[in-house]
C-alpha cells in the first residue's frame, strides 16, 4: 500500500494530524507569519505563534482560520501543505485519503473552502465530517446505538452542541463563542477596568493559570504587566479569579443558553438517556477551570470532562479511519 489515510482537526487555534496506524502526529497552532511587503511566508505554527504580538511592522503573525472556517484560503492552503509536509504526507504516502473535521451547521461554501483546501495538498480523496460527531467517537462514546449521548465541544473559534444516536446528529447547534473569545474578554475586562493593554497569549495564560466560571471553584492571584493607556508605559496590575470569571461570564452563558435550546429541542426518550449518561465535555475551552461544574449546575445534567479533551476530535478521526469504507460513498 503506497499511501496511508490522514485524519485532520483543522482548528482555529490547533491544527492536529493522525496518520492511520502511526496515531496523533502533528500538534501545531493555527498561525502563519508572513512579511506583508513581499507576502513571503516567515514561519508556521509554534515558531509563528512566539511571535504573536512581537513582530515588526512587517511581519505579521495571523491566523488564517477564524470560528471554526477559513478566513484566508491562500494562507491556510500554504499552512495545511506545510503540516502534510511535515508529516512527511506527500512523499511518504504518495495521496492519501483525508477525513477533514468541521464544525456543525457551517454553509456549503464554507465545507466547499475546507475541501478545496485538503485536495490542494495532494489527497487522493477527502472526506468531511462534523466535529461533535467526531469529537464524541474520539471521547469513547457508541454512538452507533439507539440511544442519546450528547456533546459539547468547546474549541478555539466555535463551540459545537449536539445529541447524537444511531450514528448520526438528532439535534445540534454551533456558536462562535469558545476559547478566542473567552481571550478577548479578558482582554477587554483589563482594558477597561485597569486601563491596561495586553496581548493575546497574556489573555490565554490567564485563563488558564488563573480563569475560572465557577466563583467557588479558586481563588487565585496573578500579577499582569502590559502597558499602561493613561500614560502609554508599561505597568502591572494584580488579577484575581474572581474577575477572570466576571470577564468570561456573558460568553459562558450564552453556552449555557444554546445548550438548554438543543436539549428542549431533544426527542424525550433520548433525554432520558442523557440524564441517565449525563454529557461529554471536549475541546480546549473545556479545561477552563469550573467549566464541567458550571455546565453541570444551570442544565441539571451531570457533565464529565473527556479523558483527553484536546484530542478527542482528532482521535475521532482515527477511529473513523479504521472505517473509512463505511462513509466512501459520501
């Protein structure tokens, strides 16, 4: 066999590679650093990211996929042919099959972009998938049988709802709330209390180091520098826990919101199941501290986090490629 099958979760904030029978290959950001007078490309992935923030004027550090779709299809082929590269995809494997990931109730142009994008690296043939599905397969749940599971997949640009049973999607819906944005409400809760400016791998520390959505959950203390507005120098000011959840409420509840409207859409014998089950947490959004109590406490349903929620989608995707004969007739 000259070519092996790729499994692809073309995120926002990550872009995550499987190769059949080798497992998850590739983990880089979703940045691509270019030089804007020649639009030469500088770097991709984790070196593009350092630079986040830190470049001259012209350089600029961009990320090419924005909620969940492609903003900028050049940029994203070059970045998408460069992984495949990297993994050695092309040369090794001569063309192979792609399953590509994508969030749910994106429009036919948006899926037309993505696949456009996996057949220019070279792929024999390329497959689309929704990523709650994927992301449900790859967290360990049978969706195969008639019963209801559910699913929240908070990635970096869109956060992905869905009840799931018989191997297909009963009800979902897909906001463009999720991890970017949780940044740049911290972003913009220091801006206009503290009148300090800070950038977004700031903004992304914090939440992770210190961002909580549940009030009981921590109490955590960290000192931010940036610069300051008043007076254009730089400055620190100390954050508290209880402000980064101040900071992400509105966005969280919004989740919360969609979430409640897809289980009062649900059939009632698979909301049974999913109290009886209670639903699965992935995606990157959903390590923000609180975020499975939160959940939890406003939809009375249990919530368990997934065992490993950065990956679920793209260990879907292996999953899925062991079957890849089940979906050639898509």
């Amino acid at each position: 066999m000259f070519s092996k099958d790729i499994g692809i979760d073309l995120g926002t904030a990550n872009v995550l590679i499987y190769i059949k029978g080798q497992g998850i290959v590739l983990d880089e950001p979703s940045v691509v650093a270019l030089d804007s007078d020649t639009k030469k490309i500088v770097a991709i992935g984790k070196e593009a990211r350092e630079m986040l923030g830190r470049t001259p004027d012209k350089v600029q550090a961009i990320r090419p996929m924005k909620d969940g779709v492609i903003a900028d299809f050049e940029v994203t082929d070059i970045m998408l042919n460069h992984f495949i590269k990297k993994v050695k995809g092309r040369n090794l494997f001569g063309r192979p099959r792609i399953l590509i990931c994508c969030p749910s109730n994106i429009t036919q142009v948006e899926k037309n972009a993505i696949r456009m994008a996996a057949d220019a690296t070279g792929a024999r043939r390329v497959f689309l998938e929704e990523e709650p599905k994927v992301a449900a397969i790859g967290a360990g749940l049978d969706i195969a049988k008639p019963s209801g599971n559910m699913v929240i997949d908070i990635g970096g640009g869109t956060t992905d709802i869905a009840v799931l049973s018989l191997g297909g999607i009963v009800k979902s819906a897909s906001i463009k709330i999720a991890g970017n944005v949780f940044d740049n409400d911290i972003i913009k809760y220091i801006k206009n209390k503290y009148k300090l400016l800070v950038g977004e791998r700031t903004a992304e520390e914090i939440k992770m180091k210190i961002g909580t959505v549940f009030p009981e959950n921590i109490d955590e203390k960290m000192e931010i520098k940036g610069r300051d507005l008043v007076t254009g120098l730089p400055h620190s000011v100390t954050l508290c826990s209880a402000e980064v959840e101040e900071a992400l409420r509105e966005s969280t509840y919004e989740i919360i919101s969609q979430a409640k409207t897809v289980l009062e859409e649900t059939p009632p014998e698979l909301s049974s199941d999913i109290i009886d089950k209670g639903i699965v947490l992935t995606g990157g959004g959903a390590l923000v501290n609180g975020m499975d109590k939160l959940l939890a406490h406003e939809l009375k349903v249990p919530v368990f986090l997934a065992d490993s929620p950065l990956t679920c989608v793209v260990e879907g995707t292996g999953v899925m490629l062991e079957n890849l004969e089940l979906i050639e007739d898509k």
